[in-house]
C-alpha cells in the first residue's frame, strides 16, 4: 500500500492522501490492519475524509472506529462504542472531546454517521474482546461475559461437521430466534435510549416496531422484564 506522508494540518491534500489510503485496505481487514493504514492520520482528518465522497465514507468510518479502539483499547469493563446518551461515566468523558472534534468535522448526518462508526468498532473490537472473556477461568463469569457483551457464537469454518458446534448455521432456531430478538428488545427497551429514540427522525417507526417485538417475544413465551429476559437467553444458550 502507498504510504504518502500526511502533514500535521487538515487540508484538502490530506484528505486526498487518506481517501487513496483508505480505499486500498482490504475487505474485512481487522484492528490491526486498520491501525497500520492511519498510524499517522489524526481523528479530524479521518472524519474529514469520511465526507469526502460516498465511495469512500465507509471505510473513512471504519478508520475512525479503528482510530478509537486504538485510543481506548477493549477491556472487560465499559466500552466506549456502548457510551449513551448523556453518559457520565469515566469512558464517556474521556470521549466526549473526541466526540465533539468528529461532530465538528462532520456537521450534518453527524448522528447516523455516529451511529455506524459505533457498530464497526463493536466488529473490529469482537476478536480482542472474545479472547478475552474466553481467558476467564470462573465459567460462571465467563458466562455472565458473553451475555453482558452478546458475543454471538463464531461461524464454523470450512471442514467442520454440519453437526457440530453452534454456528448460525446449525444453531437451534428457537434460541436464535429468542436471543436475537431479545437483544433488539432490550436495545429499545434500554433507559439509556430513551432520549435516543425520542430524537430520531424514525421514531415512530421504532415504536411501531417495538409493538410488534414485544409481541414476537410474547409468542416465543420468553419473559419481557429485562432481568427475567437476561436469565431467560443465557438459560436456552445452555440446554
């Protein structure tokens, strides 16, 4: 890959510099790779780019997702792409500056925008963050991790049995349906999004939808009060 030199300002010569960049990174490519393509880019620049044009604001995204994994590395604790609204634990001040330098950078669509860098981080972050919660001894908590983080089983490689592991593929279709559900139910259902959701151009359209999950939940017989629901999801994963 080209590696031409970025100067410290952000112009349009920048811009150009790391939209060719950017455009060149594999598919799929991971974290790592990510943050060896904007080693020396900073986060105004990236988000710079990602208005460049729409044939490369995908990948802009993602660099801006990589940049902030990079900055604030996975953990078993809090990560900063669940940050929510109005936040105010320690994750969510140390993003906030870096927030406010990319909505700054973007000015318009800058929610939506947010919306998709956030969920390529949780992507590029899943491999780091499944090692792990796959490292911790106690079962039990370990359990409790892949819950509180929903890490979805991984896919099953070439060469495997088609009656062996837990991919979605082979993954019993009355847990995935109860899990995968869930997890939506529970996203619309959180506190934490309430403001969210109020703001949203589409929320009526959300609160349509919530009816009918809530409904499909019901159906499935698995319980709406979010505790009962967490104890019900990791209950089914187990059987």
């Amino acid at each position: 890959m080209e590696n031409l030199t970025l100067t410290s300002d952000n112009t349009e010569a920048n811009v150009l510099i790391l939209a060719d960049r950017l455009s060149k990174v594999e598919k799929g490519a991971n974290q790592n790779q990510w943050s060896e393509a904007i080693a020396d880019a900073t986060l105004v620049q990236l988000a710079s780019v990602s208005i460049h044009g729409e044939k490369i604001s995908g990948s802009a995204e993602r660099a801006v997702a990589a940049w902030l994994n990079a900055a604030m590395p996975v953990t078993l604790g809090a990560q900063w792409f669940n940050v929510q609204y109005r936040d105010k634990s320690d994750i969510a001040k140390t993003l906030a500056p870096h927030k406010k330098d990319i909505f700054a950078a973007w000015k318009k669509a800058a929610s939506t925008k947010w919306g998709r860098v956030r969920d390529y981080a949780r992507e590029l972050a899943e491999p780091t963050l499944r090692e792990l919660v796959e490292a911790v001894e106690d079962e039990a908590k370990r359990e409790e991790y892949v819950v509180f983080f929903d890490l979805q089983p991984e896919p099953e490689t070439e060469g495997e049995g088609e009656g062996t592991g837990n991919s979605s593929r082979n993954r019993d279709l009355y847990e995935r349906s109860v899990c995968e559900i869930g997890k939506l139910y529970r996203a619309l259902t959180a506190t934490d999004n309430d403001d969210i959701i109020k703001a949203h151009e589409k929320r009526a359209e959300i609160v349509a939808a919530l009816e009918h999950i809530t409904k499909a939940l019901t159906a499935l017989d698995a319980p709406t009060e979010d505790e009962d629901l967490v104890k019900f999801m990791k209950a089914i994963t187990k059987r």
